[in-house]
C-alpha cells in the first residue's frame, strides 16, 4: 500500500508550524516581475548588492582567509580572534564590557535567537512579545512556549510598554524584544527601556532561587543605523544588574549590508551562553572559519568600519527620508495615508485607511488582503502588511524596506501611488 503525503503524520510542532507571510507575497512579487511587471518591491529585509554592497576590505579579507586555506571546522563558539575583536569592538562603541567567553558566533543572528529560546524556554513556559515584531511566533512554537501577544499602539510608535508587560510579567520566563524594531524602524525610549528593565528587576526579586527568572532577549542587529537625533539604547547600559537576565543578539548582516555573509554574535551571561553553545554544537550552526577570520580583520580596521558605517547610514537615510517625504505630500494632498518619521534601521512604517473604498471597476475594498493587492496592482508597489509580523489581519499598518530601493524608485512610487489613489472612491 502506498501512503501519501496526506496521510503521513509528523510531529505536532511540525503540524503546527506556518510558513512566513513575507515569503509568501514575496513570491506573488517575483512572479508578477517575471511576467514582466515593473514593481516596486519594498518587501523583504534584504539589501541589493549592487546598491549596497559589503565593504571592499571585509571582502577582501574574507577571500583572504580562503586563500590562507582556513577552510576546516572553526571552534564550536566560535574563533578566538573573532571573539575577541567583537568583545573590543562592543566595548569601545556601546561601553559593554564583555569578556570574549561571554560570547557566542553563529551563521547569522537566527541561530543565536533559536538557541536562547532552546536554552531558556521549557514547553508551556510563557514567552512575551510585542506584536509587530519578527518571528518570535515562530520560535516560540519551535520552544513550544506559549505565546503571549503584546499589541502596541502607534502612539508609542509601535514599542512596548510597561503598562503593556505588567499583566503577563509574574508568569513569564522569557520577554524577547528588538530595537531598532524589524519592522517599524522605531526606537526603544531610554524612559520606555528603563521602565521595563526595572519591571524585570523587581519580578526576579520576587521569585525564590529555585524559581527560573525572567530572562529579555535584545536583538539589536540594527543599533548601528539610527538616524537624526535617535539615540541607541540597551538594558544592561541602563541598568547593570540586567546584566545576569539579558541575552544580547547582533551581527554584521544589517550594518554592513552583509545579509549573505552569516555572521552573528550573540553575548551575555557566561552559562545561558555555554548552553547556546551545545545546543548549537549539535545543529552545526557555524559560521564558517573563513568568514569569521575575515570578519575580525575587518571590524579591528577602525578607519574601514567607521567608512563604511557613514556611508550606508546616509545611503538609507536618504531613502527613508525621500519616501516619507512622498508619503507626506501625498496625504497633505488629502490622501489618507501617514507615515511615522524615521528613526532607525532600514524600515518605514506606513499606514493605507483605505478599507471602504471603491475601485473604478466597482469593487469594494473590504480587508488588509484587498488592499494590499491593490497597492500590488494598480500603484505598483510591494510592501508587507503588520499582520505578517503577529499583528492583528485588519491592521492598516505596513513595513516599507529599502535595503532593495534605487534613488529614482522614491519617485516612481510617489508618482504610480498618486494614480492608483486618485482611481478610488
């Protein structure tokens, strides 16, 4: 007897687990581009090589390190020389004081959020999340936690809050946060931060020494892209004694536009992070030996860092600042759009109030779908909708990314926007 597909059973993670929203319109994008469509495609949290390429010295090193034949297996937490160039390189730009032992290299930055969920999260232990944020549904369901979702509001520019915590914090094990946020590109108050820190403190003071403690995870793989007066700030700056809660996550792929490279750090207390490194040990999640060589060469090149760092903020600030710009003039021109101003990484936050209108065929915007299928046909334009990032799906929210945007697409966008809104009724 043959068994299909259908009938085969796997395990309930495995049954439950969901594909990503983004790939999926990701994929209606490409085929639309390939039938020929010239789309603007604002979607994924990728850079184009050719607009943004990984700076020549990292490059050249890298190739380097495989010309040297550095090509067998790297140490299982990673190279000492890296190691120890990012424990300086942490040290001297964030005024971390981390011992290289206290950190863990990866291929990227999702293995090291995969493995502090693996570290910390037992099945059913609660894990708190803002919502939009990137995949922490995911890696919850990985876990088998489960999952509390934090809706924050515009107001607050899409951050956390404590007030917003505060119900779940005295069942919580793990509260996994970003900032700079993937998607909004907003920021983390140094007010916002402290609130929330102090929270932490004061439930772990409650909870006995037999009792798990609530740990935060801190991606902040986008630190080094802030813009105009956004400052960068993090728990255990703020507060020292976060420093025994607080699992950090970074990387090169954002600030050195080197998403294909795969080298990421995470940092934080010595055990959390000696467990990290079994766990990965047995995934096989290193990044290779060359890349990590290649890696600490570069970041110890002050001169090259500092180069590069000024020229990719001004490359993406101008672009964040060009379609906000646009947004602005559309909805002074009475358009309900809006648009939060920049203030980090590679994202604008955008909203469309578009449900309730007509198309000129007649047909009636009624959900999120609708209107981004819309914006897809008629404007040209490809964004993601904040329910791919946990969101509730009648959102008016949207990621707009420009990690894949010439300078000419702000206006091309501007232009088809104005047309297809001026189609509605």
């Amino acid at each position: 007897m043959i068994t299909t597909d259908a009938e085969l059973i796997v395990s309930k993670m495995a049954e439950g687990l969901v594909g990503s929203e983004i790939i999926k319109l990701a994929g209606e994008v490409k085929a639309k581009i390939a039938a020929g469509e010239q789309i603007a495609n604002l979607t994924i949290g990728d850079f184009n090589p050719s607009l943004f390429p990984i700076p020549n010295q990292l490059k050249e090193h890298i190739v380097g390190a495989y010309e040297e034949g550095l090509t067998n297996y790297p140490m299982a937490n990673g190279m000492t020389e890296l190691r120890e160039t990012v424990s300086n390189y942490i040290s001297s730009r964030q005024k971390l004081n981390y011992s290289p032992d206290e950190f863990l290299i990866s291929g990227g930055a999702r293995p090291l959020i995969y493995a502090t969920y693996q570290a910390l999260v037992d099945p059913e232990d609660v894990v708190l999340f803002p919502v939009p944020s990137w995949n922490n549904n995911h890696y919850t369901h990985l876990s088998r936690g489960r999952a509390v979702f934090i809706e924050t509001q515009a107001e607050d520019n899409f951050m956390p809050t404590v007030s917003d915590l505060e119900p779940y914090i005295s069942d919580a094990t793990l509260i996994a946060v970003c900032s700079p946020l993937n998607p909004t590109g907003t920021v983390f108050t140094r007010e916002q931060l402290e609130a929330i820190c102090d929270l932490i403190l004061e439930e772990n003071s409650r909870r006995g020494p037999d009792q798990k403690p609530v740990y935060l995870l801190y991606d902040q793989i986008y630190w080094s892209l802030t813009f105009g007066e956004t400052v960068h700030v993090d728990p255990v700056s703020i507060r020292p004694e976060m420093r025994n809660y607080t699992v950090f996550i970074d990387g090169i792929s954002k600030a050195y536009s080197a998403t294909g490279v795969r080298l990421g750090w995470g940092f934080g207390p010595e055990k959390v992070i000696n467990k990290m490194k079994s766990i990965l040990s047995h995934v096989g999640a290193w990044a290779p030996k060359a890349e990590q060589i290649g890696t600490a060469r570069f970041l110890s090149d002050t001169h090259a860092v500092d180069q590069h760092l000024k020229e990719v903020r001004n490359k993406i600030e101008f672009r964040l600042n060009g379609f906000y710009s646009a947004f602005e003039d559309l909805k002074n021109s009475g358009h309900p759009i809006e648009a939060i101003p920049p203030q980090a990484a590679m994202y604008l936050t955008v909203r469309f109030s578009l449900k309730g209108k007509k198309t000129m065929d007649g047909q009636l915007l009624e959900t999120t779908e609708d209107v981004t299928r819309y914006l897809l046909n008629e404007a040209k334009l490809a964004i993601v909708p904040f329910y791919a990032f946990g969101t509730k799906r009648d959102s008016d929210w949207y990621r707009l990314s420009v990690g894949t945007a010439a300078e000419e697409d702000i206006e091309r966008v501007r232009f088809n926007l104005e047309g297809a809104l001026a189609k509605l009724s």
